[in-house]
C-alpha cells in the first residue's frame, strides 16, 4: 500500500498570480516606506521654517562642527543632503578641517531613519528585539568609528592627506548632472506631493512641518506591520535564497550588497530602513545585517563625490578633497573596526544591549534617540557657546 505524501503546493510554488500580487503589495508597501521617510525630513525642515545652512553657520571647532553634522542630518533625514550642501560650502569657503567633523557627524545622524523603523515592530516583543538591535548596530559602529578617527584625525590627519594626495587625479573640466543621477527622488516626487498637500491646509509653517513629521512617522508604523505580515508569504524558497545568497552568505557579499543598493537609491538611510524589517520578521539575523549597514556607509559617499564633481573653476580641488574624506573615513572605520577581531564584536554587543533595554522598557528607545541625536549635541553646542 502506498501512501499520499503529496499535501499541496509548497509555499513557492504557490499560483503565479498570487505570487506577483503579494510581490506588488511589498513594492507598494516599499514606496510607502520610502516616502514616509521622506515626509518626515520635509517636515523637519518645513517645522524648522530655516536652510540647513544656517545651522552650518555655528561651527567654531571640530566638537561643534561634528554635533552640527549629527543634528542636521538627524534633522534633515538624509545624510546624502547632508555631504553635498558640505561639499558645496567646502567650495565656498569653509575650511575643510571643520568640515572633516560635520561629514562624521552625518554618519552618525543618517543612522536615526533605520531606529524610527524598528518602532514599526515594537508591538511584538521578539520582533522588536531584532528589528531595534539591527537598526542600533549601524548607530553603534558610526559612533565608535568618530571616537576612534576623530582624535586620530586631529592629531595627524589621515584623511586629510589621503584625500590631498588623491583629489587631484579625479578634478576635470566634466561635471555630472547630480540631479539626473538620483531618479529616486523622482519616482518618489508624487508621493511627496500628496503628503505635504494634506497639510497644505496649515498656515503655520511650523505645524505644518509637525503634522507632516506625524504623518510620515504614522505611515511607518503602519508599513512595518503590514510589510511584516506580507514579507512572511513571499519571502520563503526561491526568493529567501536570493536575498540571502546577496546579502547574507557572508561579510563581504553583504557589504557589495549595502553598497550598490545605496549607490542605486542614493541613500543610505532609505537601504537601512529597508533592511530593519528584513531584521525584525527573522529573514535577516544581526551577524548578518551588520556587514550590509557597513555598506550602506560606503554606497552613500558617491552622492557627496557626484556633486563634488559638478563643481568647477579653483575651488574644485577643496570639493573633491571633503567627498574623498567622506569616502576615506568609511573605509579606515572598516579596516579598522571590523577587521580587528577585539573591535569586531563591539558594535553588535552594544546594540543587543540596548535592544535587551528597549525590550524591557520603551522609556529607553525614547532617552536613546533623544539623547544620542537631539539632547546632547544640543547641550554640547551651549556649552560651547558660553
């Protein structure tokens, strides 16, 4: 007698058509996503009625210039802006040893996208832990990279002499169209429009600004918990060996992946907010993220080398000198961090502690984001000032 061991279709074998559904549905969700978070960078700058270099305005020191890179770009939501509006000022006058900070100050701010992700999952406790210790993991080595290469830097100037010895075999008479390269924003553009129309409405700019932010950070709890719920259906036999053979066969496959798909959507914090809830449904596990979020870092710098590019005439040099430090500053933070076995671990131990405190109370998600990318940058620039 023979028995029937045939109980159905496997689960990536299902019907086409529920198959390319469930794939539109993530697309859309993915779009969403993205525009959420670019709702709320546009609220911030809306609420804060001011250009993001007028906050420049303030760096006196190298302390300052990085607390200032950190707050407009944790402001701004973009660390891609962030660099190239740096790129142009360098063009324009500022020195480049305080511009060196500002650059690992956007480091560190652009990490904030990825940990308003996580709070999509924070409902489900297991989720939370591991979308919240993938998004903190990026934090973690930005912030150890600038305690390690900041003093170095202000002692001997590593980047600084690396990129004066490199800028002038990249400076031409060519420039390129840094707009044209980034269709993401264009794609993005009717999203955008939609948003800031439901808060047309508002006379003050500030509200206005508010309501957006609130609006954005709504639109990303409710992605997270329906991309969760969807990425559980597709991302199973075919499709769940893909990402993994891209991003997560091993350390180097997962830093080529964060690098080009942050070269393609020409943002870093927009490919660590997708990677977040990858992390928090279980696709992803930490050891695996962390090599991906270090890519990110490096596929970010060709925004700030494109727009130095664009720029001509005798400031060109300075330019692509701060885009090559950008540049520079992410590979020595790799080389020096992860290829150093007793520094490796660091960064992962470090977000799986804080995850093991938001876990146990979300009064710590909000000291750590308040505290990290708003207070005490804050504090550090009136103490400055006095």
């Amino acid at each position: 007698m023979s028995i029937n061991t045939d109980i159905g279709p496997a689960q990536d074998e299902r019907p086409v058509p529920a198959q390319w559904i469930s794939w539109l549905i993530v697309v859309a969700l993915i779009y969403l996503l993205l525009a959420a978070v670019g709702a709320i960078g546009d609220g911030f700058k809306l609420a804060t009625a001011s250009n993001a270099k007028e906050l420049f305005a303030f760096a006196s020191n190298p302390f300052i210039a990085l607390v200032i890179g950190i707050v407009a770009t944790a402001l701004i939501q973009s660390s891609s802006t962030v660099t190239s509006i740096i790129v142009g000022m360098v063009a324009g006058g500022l020195p480049i040893d305080i511009a060196i900070p500002m650059i690992m100050g956007a480091n560190i701010g652009t990490s904030l996208t990825s940990t308003l992700v996580s709070l999509g999952h924070v409902r489900d406790g297991k989720e939370f832990h591991r979308a919240f210790s993938a998004a903190t993991v990026h934090d973690s080595f930005n912030i150890l990279a600038v305690a390690i290469l900041l003093p170095l830097e202000l002692l001997f100037s590593p980047l600084k002499h690396t990129a004066e010895a490199l800028a002038p075999f990249l400076v031409s008479d060519a420039s390129v169209d840094m707009k044209s390269f980034n269709f993401m924003k264009v794609i993005l553009s009717p999203a955008a429009d939609v948003l800031k129309s439901l808060v047309s409405w508002i006379p003050d700019n500030v509200w206005s600004g508010a309501a957006l932010v609130i609006i954005g950070v709504a639109i990303i709890l409710f992605v997270v918990t329906a991309i969760g719920k969807v990425l559980r259906r597709v991302m199973v036999g075919r499709a769940k060996t893909i990402m993994h053979n891209s991003v997560g066969r091993g350390p180097v496959s997962g830093m080529a992946s964060g690098t080009i798909i942050t070269v393609l959507v020409q943002s870093s914090s927009t490919t660590t907010a997708l990677i977040v809830p990858l992390a928090g449904t279980g696709v992803f596990n930490l050891r695996q993220v962390y090599p991906f979020t270090l890519g990110t870092n490096i596929g970010t710098c060709v925004t700030a080398l494109l727009a130095a590019t664009a720029i001509t005439g005798p400031t060109a040099l300075m330019a692509m000198q701060i885009a090559l430090v950008h540049l520079f500053f992410n590979i020595y933070g790799i080389a020096i961090i992860y290829l150093l076995p007793f520094l490796r671990n660091f960064p992962p131990l470090m977000a799986t502690t804080l995850a093991n405190l938001a876990q146990r109370s979300k009064l710590y998600v909000v000291a750590y984001i308040g505290g990290v990318f708003f207070v005490f940058p804050l504090l550090l620039i009136g103490v400055s000032q006095l």
